[in-house]
C-alpha cells in the first residue's frame, strides 16, 4: 500500500510502503545498527555482511530505484554515503571499498527501496571488482551503443 506523507516545508509530497523494511527502519519501527542519519538518509549495518562494516544507505523517502528519485535527492544521498565510507575507512581500516546499487531483481535488488551498498573490501577477500557481475560482450560497437544511449538522454 502506498500512502501520501506529509511533506516537509516547500517540498513535494513524498510516498512510503507501509510494508517496506527500509521504511520501517527509517521510522525506527524495525530496529537497525544505525550508523548515520540525517533528515534525508539513514545508514545501517547489512544485517547479512559480507564483509565487516558492511553498510547499506537508503533515503528516507521510499523510492524503488534511482529512476524514482528527484534529482534534488541524489546529493544527499551520496553524501551520506561518503560520510560512511570515511567512518568505515577511519574505524576499520579496509584496503577498498566496493560501492554499489542493485537495480531491479535480475540485478539482485532484494528490497525495493532504493539502496547503496558499501562494502569494505580487505586484501586477500576473495571478492571481485564490480565489473566481474556479468560478462555479456556486446554485438554491437560502442559507438553504436553511445548513440543510442545519447538519444535517449537528450529526447
């Protein structure tokens, strides 16, 4: 079920699963190791690490995916993450970071709340770069791909 929020001052009305677990979290109904939260973001540990310091950052305001996001919510959203990674890398000390979004179920988005994974990467992990997710060599020229890509942003 989706309901209407109420808006905060000069700002659009916002929209909220009543079943979504981020949501939940975001309003402190689920518990969750929170680690960062500001008006717009909240950041938790992953309740399924893959690493220690795992974290997920999710916007307080329910959107599936990026797509679904207002342009203006993406800043906060980001920074919320670099604050994380700095936290994380100050605490912890990992060699890396992998920082990712699963966008839609094939691409394994578990929850639709849109959320961005932090994952602290250590020597010898085992783990791969983000490019290892798939390997499905395009037919066509990547200058093919650019054109159709660049039309479809500028229509």
């Amino acid at each position: 079920m989706i309901r209407p929020v109420r808006p905060a001052q000069g700002r659009q009305v916002h929209y909220e699963m009543a079943n979504c677990v981020f949501c939940k979290i975001a309003k402190k109904e689920i518990a969750a190791e929170v680690i960062y939260e500001d008006n717009e973001t909240i950041a938790f540990l992953d309740i399924h690490p893959r690493a220690q310091g795992h974290a997920i950052v999710v916007p307080k305001t329910h959107r599936e995916n990026i797509l679904e996001a207002q342009n203006e919510e993406l800043g906060p959203i980001f920074s919320a993450v670099k604050k994380v990674v700095s936290g994380i890398s100050e605490s912890i000390s990992p060699d890396g970071f992998t920082i990712g979004i699963n966008h839609g179920k094939f691409a394994g988005q578990e929850i639709d709340h849109l959320h961005i994974h932090i994952i602290p990467r250590f020597t010898g992990d085992g783990g791969r770069s983000i490019q290892s997710v798939a390997d499905n060599k395009p037919s066509e020229t990547i200058q093919e791909t650019a054109s159709k890509i660049k039309k479809a942003i500028n229509k």
